[in-house]
C-alpha cells in the first residue's frame, strides 16, 4: 500500500483551519489533551510512514471521527484495510468516500474497482479515468502556449548510468505522475476485457483501444505492451505477439535490479515468451530471476522446462534436480503433488537424454560451468547427484 498523501492532506488541514472547522478545536479529559482532527492525521502518517498500519488505521479513524466528511481520510482507511486483508470493510469506505464527494478524487474508483470485477469494475475505473484526465487538462491549461508534452513523457526504467536527478525530478511533476497513473488505469481496463469481460461483444476493440492509449500516455511503460501481447495471443495473431512483448522486455531488460517491474510480472512475462516459443529470451528472464530469488521451486522447475525446449538436457538437469530439492525441503509444509509430479516426470525423460550425451559433452558442459558454481558455492552435475536422486525415486 502506498503510504498517505502528505501533501494532500496538508492541503485540505489548512482549507479546515481557513473556514474554522470545529474539528480543530481541542477538550481536555483526565488532564490529558485531546488531540485534533489534523494531529491525529498527522500521527496516523507517521506510524504509516514506518509501517505500524494497524496503530495508523487507529489515528485516521479517530481523526474521521471529528472530521466526518474528510473524504481522503476515508480512503487512506480503505487502503490500510486493503493492506490488512479487510477487503469487505474496505469497500465501505471506498463507497462512503464516493457517496460523500464523488468528483474530488479518482483514487477512490480506482481502488474500489479492484475489490469489485465485472461492469462494476468497469464503471469505477472509467470514472476514475474521467477525473484524471479533468485534472491533467486543467493541469496543462494552466501552462497555456508554454506547454510541451515532450518534455512530459514519463521516461523509461532507470539503468545504470542514467542521471538521478532527471527521475527525480520526474517524481515531482504532476504531469508525468498523472499520466502514469492514466497508462495503469487504462491497463486495468484491457485487463478486465482479456478476463471477466472477454465475451463482451466488443471485449477485442475496447481492450485494443485502452491500450493504445494506455501507450500514448506513457510509451516507456512495459505493462501496455504485454498486455497488447496477451490480446493478439488470443486472437492467434503470435508474430504481432511476439513483437509486442520483446518491445515491453526492451523497456526493463537492462535496467537496475531494484527498477525493474515486479518479480510475479516478469514471471508471468517469460510465461508468455515460452507460450510464444521464444525459449531463449524465456531463459534470460528465468536466469535473472533465480539470481535474485533461489529458493522457489516453480521456478527452477519452468526454467527446465525451457532447457528441455532448447535440448540442452544438462542445464535442463540441473534446474529440475534443485527444484525436486526445494519441493522436498517445503514438504513439510505442505506438499506440491503436482509439481512434484511435472518434476519428477521430466527429470525422467532428461536424464534419458543425459544418457545419450558423450563424456566430452558432459566435461564441456562442467567445465563451462566451474566459474559460476565457484561463485555461487554451487556444484556441478555428478554422478552421486543422479544416484541421490534415482534412490528416491526408486523409494517413491
């Protein structure tokens, strides 16, 4: 969840002390102060800022009782029990928020069509996309004949090298925030069309036309492109596909570990590109994701899928024996019978071709590898490997 909108909420503590709201008045009970609307706002970010949502949740829902109509405190409410898993009590915020003020804020629409799916989605998601682009417009009336879009274009994903100062100073221009914000929204809205809304009689041209304009408002973001991708798969439109999702991946493929899009999205993206059977760049995306995180089974056990693919059996092997060691490790925690099924069946057939594989083949392949097992204090594939392995198996 994202953390409270400070500058907001400043804004709307100094509209209450202009019009002399009562809520900033104080009692006194026990000898203890009692505080304010805005002080308890202002304790509710605090404890948010440091990730304490349950002691926030507590502030904001006292500063809302002395300032009922506080239409950002309610969302920053239904947020926080989004964060906690409260989604039923969360809408009620989302819905008393709209009904309070519906024009102030597109967040609200945006979140509560999260919660909700199907037309009702749809409706808070366009709605949300109205008050955004009211807000961009009046945004960019105010710059009159100076404006430039050019130089309001959201920017790529930041790579090594790439100046700090220009991102930061993009995090400050409401132009690019609100464009970003527009390309999300517009992507929930394909989203729902590639999903719940696919047998919408028009599902392919409103998809395909919130897309486009999803890119228009931020050509640099990758999610528009994979998505474009999605939607032509379904239509069996695979080459159109594949050039939609390589320009999404060009988009993060050197950026920093710490910008690129999320770990489950670039999952999902080699997914598409073994779908597509573009192996090899699956591979490279798979190979960056074990880097990062080495200890998920469906992981290794997709990364040997690919291997497999590309008839590279020892790699294939590798991956497959790590991910039947990791399903053995989590066992007792409940086990994947499934994948430990896909494994275990495909390790099989590997090792067959492992078989077939002449001992230079099998001292190449090692040899290649000794550097990066050395630096990850890893191990070649040996012969007590595939006994450990054939033992248990043979147990099975």
């Amino acid at each position: 969840m994202s953390k409270p909108n400070k500058a907001k909420l400043q804004q709307q503590q100094k509209k209450g002390k202009k019009s002399g709201n009562t809520t900033t008045t104080t009692t006194t009970t026990n000898a203890k102060k009692e505080l304010t609307s805005e002080e308890y706002i202002q304790q509710g970010e605090k404890y948010a800022s440091q990730y304490h949502f349950d002691k926030a949740l507590i502030s904001f829902e006292n500063a809302l009782k002395l300032d009922e109509t506080n239409t950002l405190v309610m969302d920053i409410i239904g947020e926080i029990l989004v964060e906690n898993g409260d989604l039923e009590k969360a809408k009620t915020y989302f819905f008393k928020s709209i009904q309070t003020d519906p024009e102030d804020s597109a967040s609200k629409y945006m979140n509560l069509g999260q919660l909700v799916g199907g037309d009702d989605a749809l409706k808070c998601y366009r709605k949300g996309i109205e008050l955004m682009e009211r807000d961009l417009n009046k945004i960019i009336k105010e710059f009159g004949s100076k404006y430039n879009d050019l130089e309001h274009i959201p920017r790529p994903l930041k790579s090594t090298g790439d100046d700090d100062e220009i991102y930061e100073s993009d995090e400050d221009d409401p132009i690019i925030i609100l464009k970003q914000q527009l390309c999300s929204a517009l992507c929930s809205i394909s989203e729902l069309y590639l999903t719940d809304q696919c047998f919408d009689d028009d599902a392919e041209e409103q998809c395909e036309i919130s897309l486009k304009k999803a890119i228009a408002y931020s050509p640099n973001s990758p999610e528009p492109y994979s998505l474009m991708a999605s939607m032509k798969i379904s239509q069996v439109k695979n080459q159109e596909a594949v050039e939609y999702l390589n320009k999404s991946y060009q988009l993060w493929e050197n950026s920093d570990v710490d910008d690129r899009p999320e770990f489950d999205y670039r999952f999902n993206i080699s997914l598409l590109f073994i779908e597509l059977k573009e192996d090899r760049t699956a591979v490279d995306i798979l190979e960056q994701l074990v880097n990062e995180q080495d200890n998920i089974a469906e992981l290794w056990y997709t990364l040997g899928v690919v291997y497999n693919n590309l008839q590279e059996p020892l790699s294939a092997q590798e991956c497959l024996i790590t991910a039947k060691e990791l399903l053995k490790i989590a066992a007792p925690q409940g086990r994947d019978e499934e994948l430990e099924q896909l494994t275990n069946t495909l390790l099989k057939k590997v090792k067959i071709d492992v078989s077939k594989l002449s001992p230079e083949e099998i001292e190449a392949f090692n040899n290649e590898n000794d550097d990066d097992n050395n630096n990850n204090n890893g191990e070649t594939v040996e012969e007590e490997d595939l006994e450990e392995i054939e033992g248990e198996e043979m147990d099975e």
